[in-house]
C-alpha cells in the first residue's frame, strides 16, 4: 500500500475519505480494499454500524471499479 503521511492526508479532498472526519481514506485502490476491510473489522466489533459499513463498502467499491491505478 502507498504511504499515506500526515500532511498528504490533510491535503485530500473530503471526497477522498468514505466516511465524514476523515474516516477511511478511499483516494487509491490499496487504501480503499484496507478500508473495507477496517470498515468489516469495525463492524463486527461493534464501532461501526451496518449504514456506515455500507457506505464504506460503495465508496471503495466505486474506486476498486475505476481501471488503472
């Protein structure tokens, strides 16, 4: 997976992110397969509900979609 750093993650656009504060960066397609598995792993532990799963899942899934990088 591409290294996110602190001050790359402040630059991406709200839209890169599945989840509004900045929950689960989704802007690469490495990012957002860790994000959906985080988003099952919050899931069943109770952290997230089954809507914000879902939501993570469609985001991600929209990225893992796009051809190329």
């Amino acid at each position: 997976m591409s290294k996110l750093t602190t001050e790359a993650r402040k630059k991406l656009p709200k839209a890169a992110f599945a989840l509004p504060g900045g929950r689960y960066p989704v802007e690469d397609k490495a990012h957002a397969r860790d994000a959906k598995a985080r988003a099952s792993q919050g899931y069943n532990s109770g952290h997230l509900s089954a809507a914000e799963k879902a939501k993570v899942d469609r985001k991600a899934d929209a990225v893992l979609a796009k051809k190329g990088k």
